[in-house]
C-alpha cells in the first residue's frame, strides 16, 4: 500500500482510539455530574462544551499549530445551526420518549444514513457489510432497549432527531472533502455557531424538560470541578468526532458510537456497580462480533482499492505528480460519533 496509506491507517486508528477513550471519559465524568451531583441540563453544557473548544482552536490558531483556511460561509453556518438543532432533538426525544424508545432512535440512525447515503451518493454497501451492521445493531439493542412506549409527539421528534442527525454527520464528511479542509479546520468555523445556537435554546428546553432554571443551580464547589473537567475532555470528544467521520465515514462513526455505549454499560457495571443481566452481557457480546465482522469486511474491501490507487500513482509518478498529490490529499483529507450529539451521559440513559 505505500508509506502514505500506512500513514493513513495509523491516523485512523488512532482517532478511532481517542473517540473511544475521550467518549467513554466524558461519560463517566457527566454521569457523575448529572446523577451524583444533580446537574441535568444537557443541552446547556454541550453548548458550553462548544464554546470552550472554539476558545481552545483559537489559542492552538494563534499559537499556530493549524491554519486558518476560509471557505463557503453559508455552509458553515448551515452546517454550525443544523449540528445544534440535531443536538436539541435528541435531548427532546429523550425527554419525551422511555429510555428503550431513544435507544432504538439512536440505532436507526445506520440504516437512515445508509439509506441516504445511498440514494444520494451513489455510495454501495455489500451484503457482507450489510449482514455485520445488522448483528451490530441487534448486539446493542438486546443489551441496551428495555420498554418500547409508543406516544405521537416523541415518534416524530425521535424522527427528525434521526434525519438531522444523518444529515449533519453525512455533511461533515462531505465538506471536508469538497471544501479540502482539515477536521480542525472545520470544526473551529462551525464551533461558534453550534454553540451560539445551543447556547440560545438549551436554557429553554432544559428548563422545559428538568423544571428548574440552570442559572439559579447551586453550583458547588464540587459541581463546578466536573463542569471544567466535562468541558475539557468534550475538546477531545468534539476534534475526535470531525477526526473519525472525515478519515472513515459517517457510517463507521455510528458503529464506533455503539461499541462506546457498550464500554460504557462494561465499565458502569464493573467501575460504578449498575444493575447488569445476563441480557445487557450477551448483547455486548453480540455487539462486539458485528463489530469485529464490520471491521473485517471493511478492510478487506478497501485494501484491492487502496492498491489499485497505489499502483496507478506509481504509473503516474514521474508523468503527473500533481494528479498523484490532489489524489493523495483527497485520501487523507479532513475529519462526528456525534459534537456529541447521542446525549448518553443523560441522567435518563444512565438507568438503561
């Protein structure tokens, strides 16, 4: 394959380690804020969250450890409203559903982007793919889905907290790739935005869906050290979900999202002694096969075409270096499990 797409998969596999390790951190540290010390206004603190990333791209900007490149600001400020609003929806679908029911909206988000992608990209997913997403999706449903109580306000909230969500992630790959702006590049123009946008509406819906005002909290002493330890492990959280949907696909993101959910559940259970079943092991357990068939499938199919494109590089070396170099940057262009858009560390998730 070369030395660039080795550089390529180990940069791959190690944004795929910090989203787990980052993902998995913030939602122990959230757990505790939420249901220890009972602050449970989510939508609140992942604008927060936001706006302390943006603040720390911007001393890593001045400092000049990436460039600041310009693009489309329509689409950053689209793309900024809709990752916001996608964020809102799942807080609201969780409020107005059971716990089983949101989970089940969390897993119908790989089959709506597959759809999606699909019908709109041309993008063809094989058999094998399809049969190792589907043993996935069932692993996490049999260990995460309790009751399924059906109401008409959370079934179309739940809906379009779906669509959005597909969308958002679907458009953070696909910009990066039309605009050839890297992760941290897109995610500090869009930051504020999100940010703004969240920053405007959490109060009101937290209010609406927790009866209580996030700005008369008693925020202790203690409140306040897991509100800036949450807020600076969601810089990571945040760079790694730009970083993996960029460099795989909006897809894989969503398995990562699942196998977080089932470290999670592990690590509640073994570090924090929630209830667990027999039920929540062989879910996992099945989780983790379609993960690993996932895995699999997709290396094996990517690796005749990353030789191919190698192959037909080494032919056009010496003739069209430029084309070589614009096929190479497409490759390794530019970074979503989801800003962390699935609220898992919500006070409501943590008794799944």
């Amino acid at each position: 394959m070369g030395v660039g797409g080795e550089k390529f998969q180990l940069g791959t596999v190690g944004a795929l380690g910090l989203s787990v390790v980052s993902s998995v951190s913030i939602v122990i540290c959230n757990k505790a804020l939420m249901s220890s010390l009972g602050f449970t206004f989510a939508t609140t603190l992942t604008s927060w969250h936001l706006l302390v990333t943006f603040c720390s791209l911007h001393v890593a900007l001045w400092m000049k450890f990436f460039e600041h490149k310009a693009f489309d600001s329509r689409t950053v400020m689209g793309f900024g409203v809709l990752n916001g609003i996608s964020i809102g929806l799942l807080n609201l679908s969780l409020g107005f559903n059971s716990v089983g029911f949101y989970q089940m909206t969390k897993l119908a988000i790989i089959p709506c982007t597959v759809i999606l992608e699909t019908l709109f990209f041309r993008k063809k997913f094989s058999r094998t793919i399809q049969i190792s997403l589907s043993v996935l999706l069932l692993g996490v449903g049999v260990a995460t889905m309790t009751d399924l109580q059906l109401n008409a306000v959370g079934s179309i909230l739940s809906l379009l907290a779906i669509i959005t969500t597909c969308i958002a992630q679907i458009m953070t790959n696909t910009i990066q790739k039309k605009f050839k702006v890297s992760s941290t590049q897109l995610l500090y123009q869009s930051c504020p935005y999100q940010s703004l946008t969240l920053f405007l509406i959490g109060p009101f819906l937290d209010g609406f869906l927790t009866n209580q005002n996030v700005f008369a909290f008693n925020y202790t002493s203690n409140v306040v050290f897991f509100i800036v330890l949450s807020c600076l492990i969601s810089v990571s959280v945040n760079f790694s979900t730009f970083l993996v949907i960029g460099k795989t696909s909006p897809v894989t993101y969503q398995v990562l999202g699942h196998l977080k959910t089932c470290l999670v559940l592990t690590f509640g259970y073994v570090l924090l002694h929630d209830p667990f079943s027999w039920r929540n092991i062989l879910g996992i357990l099945i989780a983790v096969v379609g993960m690993v068939l996932y895995s699999y499938f997709c290396s094996t199919e990517t690796q005749p075409k990353n030789t191919d494109v190698s192959a037909q590089q080494s032919k056009e070396g010496d003739s069209a270096p430029l084309i070589s170099d614009s096929l190479s940057k497409v490759e390794n262009g530019g970074d979503d499990d989801e800003p962390l858009k699935v609220p898992m560390w919500s006070s409501k998730y943590s008794r799944a």
